[in-house]
C-alpha cells in the first residue's frame, strides 16, 4: 500500500472530551450564576420597592443645598431600631430602641458608626421641647427622629433604615448566625417578652434571637455598653454580608428585611453603596457619646457631655467633608484629623 495513500491512525480525543466539557461546565455555571445574579437583583428590587417610605414633607435635609449622590458623595445613614414587633404592633408610636448613625466617606471608604443612647436628654424639634431621644420615635415618627439627630451632631441625615425585631432576628438568622463577643453571664427577654434567652461569656456564634438580646441588654452594664454591643453587632453583620460565603444566603436575607424594614433609598441608590464593599469590609470607626447619669428632675435622664459632644460633631462634620480636615475642633490646624477618632472598632477587633 502507498505510504501516500495509507490511513493515519486516529489520536486519542480524550483530551478534547476533557476541555469540551470543561467548557460546557463553565458555560453552565456561568449561565447558572448570571442567572441567579439576575434573579437576586429583582428581588432585591421588588423587597426595596416595597420598602420605600419617603419621610413626608422631607425631599432633601435642610443641611443640604442638593441631594447627595452615594456614588460621588459622602454620605450619612440613621439607622433605627423600633421596639417593635407584629406582636407588640406599635408601629410609628414604639419608640426606637437602638439608634445609630453612620457617615460613608466615599474617598476613603471608610466608616463613622456613633451609637446614641436611648435615654440621651436632648431637645426635640418636632415637639419643641427637651426629652429622652428614644421618645422622639414615638412622639413624631421618623421625621422627628431625623430632625432631633441632625440638630443633635448638626449634619444631615441622608438616609435612613428602620428595622423592628423581627427583621433582627430574621436577617441574622439568615446569615446563617453571626460572631459576638458575649460579655458575662445573661438571662434575657426574647422578641415575645419572655425570659428565655440564656448566655454564657465567651466569643460565639449566635442565632438571630441569641444576638437580639445581646443587643438589648443593659442591665448589668450601661446604655453605652449597650450601644457599643449594637455596634460591633451591626459591624458583624455588615462583615457577613461582605464576605463571599454568604453569596448564596442573599435570597433569605432579601426575604428577611422585605417585609420588616423601611427606608427613603431608593433601589438605585442602594446599589451605590456596594461600592464600599468591593474590597471586603471597609473600616468602621465606632464612636462613643460620653455623658453622666442625671436623676436632677426625679427623673433618669443620661445627660451628654458638652465639650465631648462637640468633638463627635467635628469628627462627623470632616468625615462627611463639611468643614476643613485640616482643623480641629478648636480650630487648630491638624494633618490628621479624620483619624482622631474616639475608638478604631476594626483595630479593636483585631485585638481580641
């Protein structure tokens, strides 16, 4: 036979079987994944639609000339926590039992968190009178709270997100628990009222009810323990959503907050704020405002230090780049004075 004319003998296609279907499998992961993402990012839509409650006769803080935008601008969100549940059903008349507020400077990707105390004796615009700010919920909604937080720290509230209970312990759960640092022996009521939460000290995972309590309690401490707790609970939180394991969590975590949460962003503007966690968690500076125990009226009262409320107010005004990084609070020229804060919680967190 002619060598010419002779059959070359066939190679093995094993390979090629290999790649063809490595690329089937990755075309169908990447199908898969889009797809989700697709799926996720309606309804995540549809849960913020629903959400959406504009603060009324409120389109833009009076401390502002325009309306912020979170992809260019620094921005700040009030957090609130209402004593609330379907079960309690006090809706805007419950007062809030957790209020913090966050600055987000957008050059730096950093984060401000300032825990108020709820028995913080301030004047309340809404009512024209001074009282604890944990009322102003329930004497005037969220407006009155937004307005008493922003005459508080004298800087605008351009958002805010109002969660009860139920969103807590739901959100959380979903995340399929959180890691908290539990600092002595508690029994605590549960989101019914009743005295069924026990917890030992130490570090641990908690569930969604186990961290509700946790950030409850003051009866063994303070309102400001109380509120450093809720801190680093909402950073624990903001962690787990920022790492890449609780991807496929999202879906319950969206059904969790739909029907428990409220908020003047809109779904557009929320996206925004993703931006901050492309890098994993950014830093959290947690700020503490400091004051004394004050039963003068027959009353408890928790009555803020003067001189120490001013340097929050600074620290707040130079994240959100209201006044000079370059000066102080007295005034006084500084290199540095964004990094003056009165705690670094992420170097704390290090630590332990």
């Amino acid at each position: 036979m002619n060598r010419l004319t002779q059959k070359k003998p066939k190679r093995s296609s094993k390979l090629g079987l290999f790649l063809k279907i490595t690329l089937i499998l990755a075309a169908s992961a990447l199908i898969c994944v889009t797809t989700y993402g697709i799926y996720l990012t309606k309804k995540a839509e549809n849960a913020v639609n629903n959400a959406y409650e504009a603060v009324e006769n409120r389109t833009v803080s009076e401390k502002r000339e325009a309306k912020v935008e979170p992809l260019e601008d620094n921005v700040s969100v009030l957090f609130i926590g209402i004593d609330d549940s379907e079960t309690r059903g006090q809706g805007e008349g419950a007062r809030s039992d957790a209020l913090m507020l966050a600055t987000l400077n957008n050059k730096t990707k950093t984060v401000k968190l300032v825990s108020i105390p709820r028995d913080s004796y301030v004047n309340i615009p809404y009512v024209g009178y001074k009282d604890k700010i944990t009322h102003a919920h329930a004497l005037g909604g969220t407006l009155a709270t937004i307005e008493t937080v922003e005459e508080l720290f004298d800087v605008p509230v351009d958002y805010y997100v109002r969660m009860n209970f139920e969103a807590f312990i739901d959100v959380v759960d979903a995340l399929g628990g959180i890691e908290a640092e539990v600092p002595y022996t508690m029994l605590e009521k549960d989101e019914f009222d009743r005295y069924t939460i026990n917890l030992e000290p130490g570090l641990q995972e908690l569930n969604g009810q186990e961290a509700l309590a946790l950030a409850r309690t003051r009866k063994q401490d303070s309102d400001i323990e109380r509120g450093k707790r809720q801190q680093e609970i909402l950073t624990a939180i903001l962690s787990k959503v920022a790492s890449a394991s609780s991807i496929t969590k999202y879906d319950d975590v969206i059904e969790a907050v739909g029907n428990n949460m409220k908020t003047d962003m809109t779904f557009k503007e929320m996206k925004s704020f993703i931006s901050y966690l492309t890098e994993g968690m950014p830093r959290v500076d947690a700020l503490t405002l400091q004051g004394y125990d004050d039963m003068s009226t027959g009353i408890y009262y928790y009555a803020l230090d003067e001189e120490a409320l001013e340097e929050t107010q600074h620290i707040l005004k130079s994240h959100l780049g209201l006044i000079p990084e370059s000066t102080n609070v007295s005034g006084i020229p500084s290199d540095n004075s964004d990094e003056q804060t009165q705690s670094d919680f992420s170097e704390e967190s290090k630590s332990r």
